[in-house]
C-alpha cells in the first residue's frame, strides 16, 4: 500500500486527535513521531524491493 504525503498526514491527524484525548499532549506527540518513522520506514522499504 502506498501512501502520499497528504494521506500519511491524515492519518496520523485522525489518530493524534484520539491519542491526545486518551494520553495527554505529550506522550500523544511522541507516539505520532513514531507512527510516521514507521510509516515512512515502511516505504523506503516497500521502494527497496
């Protein structure tokens, strides 16, 4: 699956306004970093092969 930059925005949008209900600000912000490291991982790796 592919995502453009825009998508990966809005879901990690989507997901922030959950997690920050849930967690707080700050542990939401450091789980959002790592979502998009993932994500973005996961591209390099899916354009590798």
């Amino acid at each position: 699956m592919k995502f453009s930059k825009k998508q990966i925005d809005e879901i990690i949008t989507k997901k922030t306004d959950g997690l920050i209900s849930e967690f707080g600000l700050q542990k939401a912000k450091k789980i959002v970093t790592a979502i998009k490291k993932n994500l973005l991982a996961e591209q390099r790796r899916r354009k590798a092969l």
